[in-house]
C-alpha cells in the first residue's frame, strides 16, 4: 500500500558522548504504529540517493531513519 503523505527532515541526535549526529527520518502521516527501517549509508557518505531511499520507505508505510556515520568527522566533511 503506498501513503501519499509524509514527514521527512532532518533531525540532530546526541551520540553515545553527547556529540550530534545528523540523521535524515521519514514517516508516513497519521498516527501509526508503523514499522521502522534503518539505512545505512554507502562508503561515499550521506547524500541525497540515502534521502530519497528514505523517503520511499515512508512512501510505502515505513519509519525510516539514515543518520550520518561520518559525524565524527564534523558536518559537510564526509
């Protein structure tokens, strides 16, 4: 079943010592519950295929999250 509507934005995160983490979240509207997905991004970073990856889940009834596993090397580095 596709779902017209969503939510999609990026969020910050406190990692484990308190750093942020940027991650890119997606959802169906409405109240849910839905089922969650986590993507992890390919070598060359988090970039836009990993946004609409996301997006297509939340397309088709899911939660999905993407979040930078480069933030430790600060924002825009990756």
């Amino acid at each position: 079943m596709a779902y017209e509507g969503m939510i999609a934005e990026t969020i910050s995160m406190n990692g484990d010592k308190g750093e942020p983490i940027s991650a890119y979240v997606a959802r169906p509207l409405g109240a849910g519950p839905y089922p969650g997905v986590v993507l992890i991004h390919h070598a060359p970073g988090w970039d836009e295929f990993y946004r609409e990856t996301t997006r297509r889940f939340a397309h088709h009834g899911y939660a999905a999250i993407s979040h930078n596993l480069y933030h430790r090397a600060g924002e825009g580095k990756a």
